[in-house]
C-alpha cells in the first residue's frame, strides 16, 4: 500500500513535469496535495506527512513546505491537530460516503435465495448506528460500568501474554471461561451442565443465526410467542422458515393455541420466559412444564433466550427450561451485551449434546472465534466476583432511574400513553399508544430528535393491530431522562 508520503511526493513530481510555466514550489505542492485530496487519493481524517519528513523527501526547504500547508489549511482542505501535524478534512465525503452505483448494463448472477431474504429484513432489525442512547432497550446502566477494573485486567492480560497465545483458538471458546460460566449458570440458575455444551459467541442475534442455519431448512415452522423481538422475526424469515404466532396470558404463552398441524410440526419453539419481550410477563413453572411436554410429543427444540437473566431473576427465581428439561431439547441462550455494554460483544449459548458438533462446525466455517483476550478479561472479571457486585449495582440504579422514569413518563403522558405494569424486574417499559397517533409516527417523530425507543407494532406477528412504544429507562440519567421526555412531550402534542 502507498504511504502518504508516497503519495504526495508522487503527484508533486508529476504536477512539477507538466507544469510548462514556472510555479513556485510552495504553490506545485499545495496544488498536488489539494488535487490528491479532492480526487480522494488521500481520504478524510488522514494524517499528512511531517513537514520534515516531507522537505527531506521533495528536496524543499521547511518553510516551502509550511506555505502550502498552511495554505490548504486556510482554504479549508486540511486542519492542524495540536500535538499531531496537520490532518485531511472530509472535503470529498459526497464521493467517500456514497455507495457506488450498481450499472444494470452488466450481467451478474443472481443473488442466492438466502442473501436475498436477508436484504429484504434487514430494516426489520432493532439496530440503529444512532450514538444516542436514550431510551434505546436493551442497554444497562452504561456508566456504570467498572471501567478501571477492566482496563486493568485487560493491561495485565497484555502484559503477561506469551506468542503462544496469539494464534488461532477454539472455536468454541476459552475453556477456562466455559468452566467459569458453567459455575456461574449453577449457581445463578440451577443449569448443571459440562464446559463442552457452553459455546461463546458475539452475542443473541449470532447464536439465533447459528441455530436457524443448523436446525432449520426452508420451509420448516417454528413457534414463536406474539408479540416477538423484532430480530427473531427478522433471522428466521430471511433463512425462508414459517413463523408461527402464539398468544400470551398472565402465565406465558398459551401452549393450547398450539394445536393446528402447522404448530405440530414446527421443529423450533423460541420463547423468553424469565421476562417476555416485550410483554413483561414471567411464564409460571407450571407453563414451562406444558411447554417441555409439548415439545417432547412434537419433537421439537426450545430456544430459551435468557438475555436479561441476572436482572430478571435478581430476586427471586423461576427454575429455568433446561433445568427442568428431562430429554435435552433445550438450548439456553444468555448474553453479556445486556449486563455489561454491548460493545463487549461476548453471549453464550449451552447446547444438548446432539447439537455441539454441527454447531462447532458451522463456527469453523464462519467468523472461527470470539477475540481470545476479551474471554480471558471475561473470565478473570467473573473469576475474582467483579461481575456480583456490577451486577448488584445494576439492579440498584436501574431501580432508581425506573422509579424516576415512571413518576416523570405518567406526570406528561398518563392520558395518552398508559405504561404497562409488570411485576417482573427488567431494563424496558412498554407504553401503549392511543389516539390517532400510530406508533412509527411517534418513534419517527422522535428520531429527528435523537430521542430512540421501539415500537411494539414491530414485534407482532399476527397482530397487525398492536401499537406502542418500548423504552429502555436504565442508561439515562435523570436529569437527562426528564429534559428527553419534555421534549417528547412537545413532539406529540
């Protein structure tokens, strides 16, 4: 690759060539440099050359080199950086930004049934590049999170690290950090079970893909609860497999409603039952019973999606589907991305045995493995008990800023947006939109604010009718969370 310094001294000595008047020197390297620029052979946000390094090279003087810099930085092109030279300013971001257009006239083969179904439900997705984070769901308490404990993990980590660990590993995960968790599941969940069955991926959304591609063809059904995350609807309709709706009551989903032959012959039920997204509702241990019968006379698999669990079931406890699974047909997915910070990116999944090998061989095939450094900073985090008191402190602030968020939300919007109780400990609230308002014009109202939630209509299935909105309340400050719902309170007079 051409360093910048290559790069310049090449257009300079080019322009000097096809000059056939005289030019000053400082004037032939601002022309080259700016030329460089606009044509976008030197992109944005790089670092120019050193005006040393670059007189040694063009054979100029210091000042020569100066001059055009400061030149180019007078009409904008560059900017100086204290402590850091000078630095290419997004002059071209039109052309850098934009994708390039596809030219019909050329002939391609077809995109795969697969890719195509992926595009299509790609605007599907809960994910929003947006920094803002109030009221997104799904994220904890984020400055909260024990920075200096961590960093010091991680510097001693790269202190002590030998060469030997720097090349490929498992595809399954660290092994110490599998023995970790499985400890961990115990004692937080009652899960018994071996590090073999624990495979540490980036998060849910990864361990959904994994096991859609693994058990399921197109065409095969799979149960979901109604209203869903919008991200199972997304996953499982691009890998072309039916998605099958099934109403909730006070004690979960209604395992009665699953008797069509669709149903019966669904080879996957995904369920959240610690704390229904977006519902709130904690299936009772009875339901979780129905459900394993179910699907031991149907012969199905059961995704139970934990992804709030250490919230959820802080105080008091429910004995989670697998532990109570006689026949190993439950597949328990749990995720650090909601307890830490997502840009952690590390989730688990523990697999029955007869899915490990096929999992394991599809991880080979795709991303190999989760950063090895980041699983032992994992490990030693869970190992010397930092992960108990965060999580401790999770509860206890989340706590607070729920009280703060529901007294301030019902002040503004009782009459419009009731807030749905729940008796089940979580980081979102869902409020009901009525009126004329539908819930998209709400949240695209909000937007344009920075102010980011959810819409409930976006998790139904086969209820087109649902409306309402889902906040996310424990990232945002009070102070911070009041200015915000002013502010909507504004937006949908």
């Amino acid at each position: 690759m051409n360093s910048v310094r290559s790069k310049i001294r090449q257009a300079y000595l080019d322009l000097k060539e096809k000059q056939a008047q005289k030019r000053s020197k400082y004037f032939l390297l601002y022309e080259a440099i700016k030329q460089s620029i606009l044509k976008a052979d030197l992109p944005a946000e790089l670092q120019l050359t050193p005006s040393r390094a670059l007189a040694k090279d063009l054979d100029l003087s210091r000042s020569t080199v100066l001059k055009a810099y400061e030149l180019l930085s007078l009409e904008g092109y560059i900017s100086a950086i204290q402590g850091s030279g000078y630095q290419i300013n997004a002059i071209n971001a039109s052309v850098n930004n934009e994708l390039p257009k596809v030219d019909l006239e050329i002939a391609y083969p077809a995109l795969s049934a697969v890719a195509s179904g992926f595009m299509k439900n790609v605007d599907s997705l809960n994910t929003t590049d947006d920094k803002s984070v109030g009221f997104r769901p799904g994220l904890p308490p984020l400055d909260i999170f024990p920075v200096n404990q961590w960093k010091n993990l991680s510097n001693s980590y790269w202190r002590y690290v030998k060469s030997s660990a720097l090349t490929y590993s498992p595809s399954s995960g660290n092994e110490q950090l599998k023995k970790s968790l499985a400890a961990y599941l115990n004692l937080s969940r009652g899960i018994k079970c071996e590090s073999s069955q624990i495979i540490i991926v980036a998060g849910s959304l990864q361990s959904l893909y994994l096991l859609g591609n693994v058990i399921m063809d197109p065409g095969d059904s799979i149960v979901v609860e109604d209203p869903t995350f919008p991200n199972v609807k997304s996953i499982f309709s691009s890998l072309r497999t039916q998605l099958l709706g099934v109403p909730l009551d006070e004690q979960g989903i209604k395992v009665e409603a699953m008797d069509s032959a669709a149903h019966k012959r669904a080879k996957l039920i995904h369920l959240t039952p610690s704390n229904h997204y977006p519902l709130g509702v904690r299936m009772s241990k009875k339901r979780r019973l129905e459900v394993l019968d179910w699907a031991k006379r149907h012969n199905a698999f059961i995704i139970e999606n934990e992804y709030e669990h250490e919230i959820n079931n802080y105080s008091e406890s429910i004995p989670s589907l697998f532990s109570l699974d006689q026949e190993a047909r439950t597949i328990f997915l749990g995720t650090f991305n909601r307890l830490l910070h997502p840009s952690i990116r590390v989730g688990y999944m523990v697999l029955p045995p007869y899915l490990i090998d096929a999992v394991e061989a599809l991880l080979k095939h795709s991303h190999r493995f989760v950063t090895p450094s980041i699983q032992v900073v994992l490990n030693q985090f869970i190992e010397k008990k930092y992960i108990y008191n965060h999580i401790k402190k999770v509860v206890e602030v989340a706590d607070r800023r729920k009280g703060y968020f529901i007294r301030s939300f019902e002040e503004l919007f009782a009459d419009r947006l009731p807030l749905q109780s729940s008796a089940v400990r979580s980081l979102h609230l869902l409020a009901k939109v009525e009126g004329k308002l539908s819930d998209r014009e709400i949240k695209e109202r909000m937007e344009k604010e920075h102010i980011l939630v959810h819409t409930l209509s976006k998790c139904a299935i086969q209820q087109p009718g649902t409306n309402g909105l889902i906040f996310g309340y424990s990232s945002v400050r009070e102070q911070t969370a009041r200015r915000k719902l002013d502010r909507m309170a504004e937006l949908i007079n």
